[in-house]
C-alpha cells in the first residue's frame, strides 16, 4: 500500500508501478519481527489507502517520504487498532515498512503498548533513530538494508524489556485461535478483570478485541491459501455463527464488506 506497502490478499493486489520487496527477518529475530517490505513507487498522483487492523505494530521508515496529511508524521508507527484507518498522500515514495509483533514492540519502544494503540507516532518520538534512517538511505540496495535492519534491531531487542509471561502466553493462545476470555483468564489462574488490565496496559488492546482482530487475520490468511471458498465456508471455517457475522465483524474492523470491489479490505503479511 503506498509507502505502507504490505502484502494484500491476492484479489486485492495493488497494481501501481514500482518495485516493492518481501523480506522475512533474521530467523533470531522472528518472534520479535514479522517482516520487511522494501518500496520504491514512483508518483501515482494523489491517492487514499485503508490500513485494517492486523496483529502487529508496523513501523514505516521513511527514506523519500511522500506527501500525507498532518495526522501522519514522517516514518510513522501504527500501534495496534481496532478500527481501519485512512490514509490519504501523494508524490513518489521510498522505504521500508518494519511489522514487529507486540513481544517485539514492547522490546523495541520499551514503553506501555497501551500508549500507541490506534494511534500513529513518529517514531523520532520513541527511537534515536535517524542515523538507521541514514545508513538506510545510503546503503547500496536492499539486500544490505535489510541486514542492517537486522543489526540493528537484534541490538536493541537484546536490551529492551520482555512482556509478563502470562500476558505473552494470552497473546500466543489469541493469536493461535479462538478462545473466551473467562477460560483464557483460568488457564493463566488470573480473574478476567486483572487479564483484561495488564493486558491492554502491554499489549495495547483488550483480550476481546484481540481475539476479533486474530480471526480477521486468519480470514485473510485462509483467502491467500484458498481463494475459491464462498464466503458461507470462510465464516464455518474461521469460527464465525454463520455468513452474516462475519461480514458485520469484516464491516466494523476494516470499514467495508468483504465482498466490495475496488476497495482493499486491508493489508496483510502472510504466515511463513
């Protein structure tokens, strides 16, 4: 997407000009990082993209920055969210989009997830990192920005704080599928109200609405696998009661019915 250029379900595939470049991290680094795309787009005009909630933080490094609208700073970080959000800008764009898991996040900005979720921070406010960004910029191609993005991010994880085990465990269990909070909260022997505060303090969202944004995200993933299922399959699939609720849960989280055409339901890196 733009300079947010994640990888899209195949239906809904960008198809600007420009190159755009996958990248997983260091194997060390993947519990902390989901990936790297690397993006040179040349001017498209002005143009609006949709970012729909995911299961990571994304930070954009911005090496040519395009033309946003005030509300999003230069190399922005997008805390976790629970509702889509717009994106409008213009003008030709370079850089790398880093997504980072919440264990990740929480290393990396060593403050409360809390404190980003569904905002959009520069990240000049929460890393020293302008000379990355100059390294960046006057590295030789992407295979030598992409290990400097290793380097440099296995240093500062290594440094920074870890989640609470049980919020890490509640994390993992969400993400790996559905389950009820009450029965999350006697797995970990912590009462649901005292989960539901230390985990939106860490994690930035409550245990609820991350279940919500995991089954998103495993549509997603099950229509990159199997893109000919009907949607009727998609919701038995995924845990929804039946067609209709998931297209009222695709409709509140990404801001459009799945079935809309010309309208990117959202964004979304693949499972390895």
């Amino acid at each position: 997407m733009g300079g947010w250029g994640l990888v899209v379900p195949r239906r809904d595939i960008v198809r600007a000009p420009g190159e755009r470049v996958l990248r997983w991290p260091h194997p060390a680094l993947a519990a902390h990082v989901s990936s790297y795309v690397a993006h040179d787009l040349p001017d498209a005009g002005t143009h609006s993209w949709q970012v729909t909630p995911l299961s990571v933080l994304t930070w954009v490094i911005d090496l040519d920055p395009p033309a946003r609208g005030p509300e999003i700073p230069v190399s922005p970080v997008l805390g976790l969210r629970d509702r889509p959000l717009r994106v409008d800008q213009a003008g030709a764009s370079r850089g790398i989009v880093v997504t980072l898991t919440p264990l990740g996040s929480y290393a990396l900005f060593g403050i409360p997830l809390r404190e980003l979720a569904t905002s959009v921070v520069a990240a000049s406010d929460l890393l020293p990192s302008a000379s990355l960004t100059e390294q960046l910029a006057e590295a030789a191609d992407w295979p030598e920005r992409f290990r400097l993005l290793d380097e440099y991010l296995a240093a500062r994880l290594a440094r920074g704080p870890a989640l609470a085990r049980p919020v890490r465990y509640a994390w993992d269990r969400l993400c790996a599928g559905s389950v009820r909070v009450d029965v999350l909260a006697d797995e970990i022997g912590w009462s649901r109200q005292h989960l539901n505060v230390r985990f939106r303090e860490q994690i930035g969202l409550n245990p609820r609405t991350v279940g919500r944004i995991a089954r998103l995200n495993r549509v997603l993933a099950l229509l990159d696998r199997l893109p000919s299922l009907s949607w009727a399959e998609v919701a038995h699939s995924s845990g929804y009661s039946d067609q209709a609720h998931l297209v009222r849960e695709f409709r509140a989280l990404t801001g459009c019915s799945p079935t809309e055409v010309g309208k990117p339901a959202g964004l979304f890196v693949p499972p390895r």
